[in-house]
C-alpha cells in the first residue's frame, strides 16, 4: 500500500463528510451530523498513517525527509491541520454543521494536490535541510488552518446575520436556522484566532531563525517575509479591535475573511506569482 493510495482514500472521505454535512445541514438529523463527523475524523487517521508512510517512502529511496518540502506536500499538510483544528473544537463544542462549512477547505486541498500537482518526492535542497524547516511549517500550517476554520465559521455568522435582517427565507432561512445562534458563532470566530494568531507568531519566528541559519540573516523582506508580516498585522489588527474597541459580529466576520484571504495568497499566491527565497520548485 502507497502514500498515493491512501491519499485518495483521503480524498475521498472528505468528499463524503462535506456531503454528509450538508445533508445534515438540509435535514438537521444529529445522526447526519455525527456520520459527517466520523467521516472526517476517518479521513484524518488514514491522511495521518498516508503522511508518516510518505515519510517512510523517503527513507526508502535514499532523501529521508519529513512529507513537508514541496507544494504537493504542503497542501497535503494544510488539509490534514484544518480538520485537526476542527476536530478539536468539533470534540469541544458539538457544533457540527460547522463541519459544512470548513471540511470542504481540505477537501479542494486533497483534491487539488491529487489531481493537480506533482506528487514525487525530490531530494531538498540545502536551504531546506535544517530543523527549522518542521518547526517552521508546523507551526505556520496550524496558525493557517485555525484561520480556515475562523473563515468557515465567519461565513456562516454573515449568512445568519442576513437570516437575521430578514434577507433569507424560504428553504434558505430553514438551512441557516440549524447554525448555531450569531453570539456563539462570533465567539467560535474569536477562539479559533485566538489559536491561530500565537501559532502563526511562532511560525514567523522560527521562519527568521530558519533564514538566519540558511541565509546569514533573520529578515530580508522576501515577498513570503513582507506577506506574512501583512498576515500578521491583519489578525493582530482583529485582536486588538476585538479588545480595546469592542469589535463584534460582522465587522469581526468580514476582517476574519479578510485576514483568511491574505493567508492564501502569502501561502500560495507570493509562492506562484512573485519570486524570493521561498519560491524554489513551488515549495513553500
């Protein structure tokens, strides 16, 4: 059995528990919402054993590197961090039509890396040969997914916003009347950056003293360095808003999509469009 295959098999569990989430999302049967979440959490342990096999795979054939060194394998990684943070709150809060709105992220992961990228595994070059390199996009993924989560859940509270202001109705205003109440999903909004923002900290940091050992500095103002920096800005910007001003509901939900926004394209935008130091073979 191959990495590939279980990646697939990945693919494939995602599909079935966004499905899954929407059919409980339209009919508000539990037994839906917990099916989707099995799958998910099925998906997950098989996307888990997939990473550590590909790492093994590595091995075999002479690199043996951690399954994190180019595009098709961060974007392996960021699908496999979104459902682990919303497992975590899904295990805490039992709000799982949020799944609707946050598995299918890692589902156009898996399928994008499975049907639209490389999936070979190439010796690192020197610049990535360091310690670094895990702590660094461990720690990046995990600040990045927290985001895709806080994403999902800010859609949502603007959709029940509408509901609220009597702009849905019909089928639509049944569907969004299974979201949980817009006070709960605000708070959900604010506790997942409030677990991405640290995270994404750390990454920077270990960025820099990955630069430093690789390059001989800790900041050059490489496009990736200057869009994270943006990143960062933005979601400091969210926290300090939310404490000092009072930033609740929809303003707090459109700078979450926002800050979301700017996380893709410092992830894949700056990588596939501007040249640096983080734009070898698509890496990241």
């Amino acid at each position: 059995m191959t990495s590939s295959l279980l990646f697939n098999v990945t693919t494939v569990s995602y599909l079935l528990a966004t499905v899954v989430f929407f059919a409980y999302l339209a009919s508000k049967n539990r037994i839906l919402g917990l099916m989707g979440s099995i799958a998910a959490y099925s998906g997950f342990v098989v996307q888990t054993v997939a990473i550590g096999l590909r790492w093994r795979e590595s091995y075999l054939i002479g690199h043996g590197h951690a399954p994190l060194s180019n595009l098709y394998e961060s974007v392996v990684f960021f699908s496999w961090t979104i459902i682990l943070i919303f497992a975590l709150l899904d295990l805490r809060y039992k709000y799982r039509v949020i799944g609707a709105f946050v598995v299918p992220f890692a589902l156009m992961g898996m399928a994008w890396a499975q049907l639209g990228l490389s999936s070979g595994i190439e010796p690192l070059v020197p610049a990535l040969q360091s310690n670094w390199l895990l702590y660094h996009v461990i720690t990046s993924f995990l600040g990045y997914a927290a985001f895709a989560v806080a994403c999902g859940i800010s859609i949502m509270y603007l959709i029940k916003a509408r509901q609220k202001s009597g702009e849905v109705s019909g089928q639509t205003d049944s569907i969004v009347g299974a979201f949980p109440v817009a006070r709960v999903l605000d708070d959900l909004n604010y506790k997942a950056i409030m677990i991405g923002f640290p995270l994404l900290t750390l990454g920077i940091v270990t960025g820099a003293a990955w630069a430093n050992y690789a390059w001989g500095t800790y900041w050059s103002w490489d496009p990736k360095e200057t869009w994270s920096l943006i990143v960062w800005f933005v979601y400091a910007a969210f926290l300090h808003a939310r404490i000092t001003k009072g930033w609740v509901g929809k303003k707090a939900a459109i700078l979450s999509i926002v800050g979301f926004a700017a996380t893709i394209f410092c992830y894949l935008g700056v990588n596939l469009i501007l040249s640096g130091l983080h734009s070898y073979g698509g890496r990241m």
